[in-house]
C-alpha cells in the first residue's frame, strides 16, 4: 500500500470515530436493534424513497440493509414485525438494484451481486419498465423481494458498520 492511500485510510478512520456514532445519537439511538453482535436502524414511522433512505443511512454513519443470506433476512423481518404492523402491502427497502444495468441486480451498499432468491413469485417483473431497487414486500403473509420504482416511499432499514475495519 503506498503512503498517500495509506494517510488517506488513517484520516477516513479518524475522522469516522470522531462522528458521532449511531449508537450515541439520540435521534438514532432509540430505534435500534441489536442481533447476533450487529446493530441495525429501523423507525417504524420513517419512509423515503430508495436514493433518500440510502443517503440518510450514510449520512448516519450507517449503510441501507444489504440481505445476502436467508438468516439476515429473516433478521429483518423480525426487526420489522417487532416495531410495526408490516401488513400486506407494506415494504422495506433494501440497498439492491439493477440501476447500473437492466436486470443485473448489485446491492448498492457493498457492490455485490444479488445470489439470495428470496423474489416473490412473478419477481422481479420491471412492471411499465421503471422498476429498479428492491423492497421486502408482504404479499398477504408472503414476505420476499420485489422490485419496485425507486422513487416510492417505503419504510427503510440501516446496518451500523464499522468504517474502519
């Protein structure tokens, strides 16, 4: 690693302990969640579209959920029925899209590859071609992903990261 990138890692890890941390912000702080050593962002009654909710989570110091496994997503359906009524039609969004390239599906927070398939049946379907970030839907008691318009107004969920590790 050359020293400039090295200085630079240094600064952005100093400067990331000296922000207030998610945990310490009492804005933040009464809405989380803590499972399996992870903490997690969730206030029921905060809904934005995908690009805002992604942006609020960074601003926090936090990342939009990212779901690469079935234990995180049953996680976050726990998350969510604990703190709202997440009824049929509700959703959540999580950080997948295919914006960059029509039905190659990455998690915006880490650039990986949605591989989990966890889609609703019929999903995704790019309904009137405009639907590019992913949500948890409830179908009627049938929780999975379903692609949806960016722009709409879900209830989102924040991952607390350690930006230094």
């Amino acid at each position: 690693m050359n020293c400039k990138l090295a200085l630079f890692v240094l600064v952005a890890c100093v400067a990331s302990t000296l922000a207030v941390r998610p945990q310490d912000n009492p804005r933040i702080a009464p809405f989380l969640h803590e499972i399996d050593g992870n903490k997690y962002y969730f206030e029921p009654h905060a809904k934005a579209g995908f690009f805002n909710a992604f942006m609020f989570c960074r601003k926090h110091n936090m990342e939009l959920i990212t779901i690469e496994t079935n234990k995180i997503f049953e996680t976050v359906l726990e998350i969510a029925e604990k703190s709202m009524e997440f009824g049929k039609g509700k959703s959540i969004w999580t950080s997948g899209t295919d914006k960059a390239e029509s039905k190659n599906w990455m998690f915006l927070s880490n650039g990986n590859p949605v591989t989990i398939n966890r889609w609703l049946p019929r999903q995704p379907d790019n309904l009137g071609l405009n639907e590019h970030c992913i949500a948890i839907r409830n179908e009627g008691g049938a929780f999975g992903f379903n692609d949806a318009k960016c722009w709409n107004e879900f209830n989102f969920m924040c991952k607390v990261v350690d930006q230094c590790n």
